[in-house]
C-alpha cells in the first residue's frame, strides 16, 4: 500500500488552479477503481504511490459487491 492522502491534499498538488476536477469526481474514480485510494469512515484518501494501478479482477469485486 502506497502513502495515502487525503483527496483535498491531492487535488491541490495534482491539479492547476482552475482545472482540478470535482471533488465528487474523484470519489467516483475510487469508487470505480480508476484511480487506487480508500474510504476510511467517511473520508476519502488516495495511495500517492501507485495510483495509476489498476484494479485486479478480485478487487474490483470486493469493491462493487461487498
């Protein structure tokens, strides 16, 4: 597991002022597995450290059925 942050702290040092996309969108993207972070609680991260990885088969699984 890569070093997590949270999506705030990613959008800002990810993205040009004015081009960052919603942070909605980006909890989408996890959700969907697009991009590699967590939710822990209610708060959304992301693994800084691989998250161009995609999803293997059993995680997107897990993740769209509990």
């Amino acid at each position: 597991m890569g070093r997590l942050v949270s999506i705030v702290e990613y959008r800002e040092k990810r993205f040009m002022t004015g081009s960052a996309p919603d942070l909605r969108t980006i909890k989408k993207l996890i959700d969907e597995c697009e991009i590699v972070g967590r939710k822990i609680g209610k708060k959304y991260y992301i693994e800084v450290d691989d998250y161009y990885r995609e999803c293997s088969p059993i995680e997107r699984d897990i993740l769209h059925h509990g």
